[in-house]
C-alpha cells in the first residue's frame, strides 16, 4: 500500500515547530507527504535580531513563501499547498479585522478547498490541529476546527459533490505539546546544564491540562530526525532565532532524552491505540 499523509497549517513554521521530525521520518521510510498551508504569516513579526531592519513588512509575504518551500523541501514534502488567506493577527489587532483574513472567511467555503485537496492525494492520514487552549491564536483554531470536520466532510459524497471522488481518511492526528515533554527536557535540563528555558512554558501548558486525561496521546519515536526538523525551523530565518529558544535544548538531549513527538489522536476510521506508535499501523 502506498501510505500518504497530509499536515495541514495555519502559518509557514508551524509544519517545521510541530511534528516536522516525525514528518521528515514517515517520508524516510517511504510515505508521500504533502502540506497544506492556510495562510502567508503576514502578521508575523521578523523574530531573528540579525535580520532585523534588513527587511521591510511588504516584502515579508515573499520572504516566508521562499522560507516555507525550503523548509518543506528540508522534511520531505513533496508539494505545498498555499490556500491563500492572510494571517488573521491576534484579535483586536489591525490584520484581524482585514476582509481577507482567514478567520473571517466562511468556514464552510475553506473546508470544502482543503476537502479538495484531500479527495485528490487520498491520504490515510491527516496532520491537523487540536483545540489549542494554550495558544488561541484565531488561525489556528480555525484550523482546529477544519481539522475536526475535515474526515468525514471528504468521506460524504452529500458535500461538496464539484470537489472530486469522496475518500476516506482512517485517522486523523494532531501534534501536541504535552507536560510530558517539556517536564522530560526541563529536568534533563536543570540537571545537565544548570537551567532550562521552559519555565513559562510549563506554566502555559499546566494551565491547559485540565483536559490532559481526556487527550489520547500517541507518542511518535522521531530519534535520528530531531536536527531535520530543527533544518527546517531554521530555513525560517525571519521568524525564528537561531540563538533562541527553540534551539536552547541541544539537540543531543532531545535525542537522549525524549525522542519522541506527541500526537493527539482526534479522529480515527481505522481504530487505533496510543501504545502503536505508528499513524498507519493496522491500515490496508
Ligand atoms: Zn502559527
């Protein structure tokens, strides 16, 4: 069987900050992979002191394209997928109120786009987003939301019927970020180096726990891929420090330490477990 897998984004870097290292493994071990990004990141901010000044805000949509495409080509994908929406900005913010902004289209019109998409590569699997309590940037719950309707919206020949062949996808996924990690690295942390740069994180992500129990949590081994996908973040040299704090973990302790990605299971056609370890064991 020819194991396909779509990751579906909100902004150029998020396919490189969540999941790219179990990613860039799938497409190792033969899966085709393709990118469906919603947005251009235009309300991004150019995060990397060394590039500061260097750019200007209109020529920033043109810079993330090229970013983004070397950073797919870093992971493996084969094809990107640009919706086309405008970064929606933070709520209350200028690029929020923007017509052309994602979370101001009509959900019913992006979802049957990325049903499109779906019906033409029928991929088994389905990368998306999960309800991101503790990040509640508008695009990315829009994305929540397109995630959590997107399998069965491609499997119903009642919708969207100009939009090819329905297709059934078995699972869907979404990467998440579990106490379990960062509590892992920040221990490994303060006891090989002396100090750990997760301290706020951890706030962040033990305010959202309270549904932890309820979230079924399959854990992807990504040892040997964890510097691919740090690759990757890197081709984004607007958004990302390379001195920062993405990179303050080395890779070598991620490795050691905790070399797996954590998977939030949100939909499944083909039942699965969180003891697998694998997005397509069991699928024919
Ligand atoms: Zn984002």
């Amino acid at each position: 069987m020819e194991r396909r897998l779509l990751a579906l984004h909100a902004h150029p870097d998020d396919e490189s900050s969540k999941g790219a290292a179990t990613v860039a493994r799938y497409v190792a071990d033969g899966v085709r992979a393709v990118l469906v990004t919603a947005t251009g990141g235009e309300a991004g901010d150019i995060l990397n002191p060394a590039l500061e000044g260097k750019i200007s805000q209109s020529d920033l949509p043109g810079v993330r394209q090229a970013e983004l495409a070397a950073a797919a080509a870093i992971i493996g994908f084969e094809d990107v997928e640009l919706l086309g929406y405008r970064d929606s900005g933070m709520p209350g913010s200028e690029d929020n109120a923007r017509a052309e902004a994602l979370c101001n289209q009509d959900f019913d019109e992006v979802l049957g786009r990325v049903v499109e998409i779906v019906r033409g590569f029928r991929p088994q699997v389905v990368l998306g987003y999960d309800n991101h309590e503790w990040y509640p940037h508008p695009d990315h719950l829009f994305v929540h939301r397109i995630t959590v309707e997107l399998a069965t919206a491609a499997a119903d020949p009642s919708r969207y019927p100009d939009a090819g062949q329905p297709w059934q996808v078995s699972r869907v996924f979404a990467p998440a970020f579990t106490a379990d990690r960062f509590v892992a690295l920040h221990e490994a942390m303060l006891e090989k180096v002396g100090e750990s740069p997760f301290d706020w994180v951890l706030e962040r992500i033990e305010a959202a726990e309270p549904n932890a129990e309820a979230r079924r949590i399959m854990r992807i081994d990504a040892a040997g891929y964890v510097e691919q996908g740090r690759d990757a973040l890197r081709a984004h040299r607007t958004q990302i420090d390379p001195d920062g704090r993405w990179f303050a973990v080395p890779t070598s302790l991620v490795e050691e330490v905790y070399p797996w990605e954590d998977f939030e299971i949100i939909d499944e056609f083909v039942p699965t477990t969180e003891a697998s370890g694998d997005f397509f064991e069991g699928i024919v």
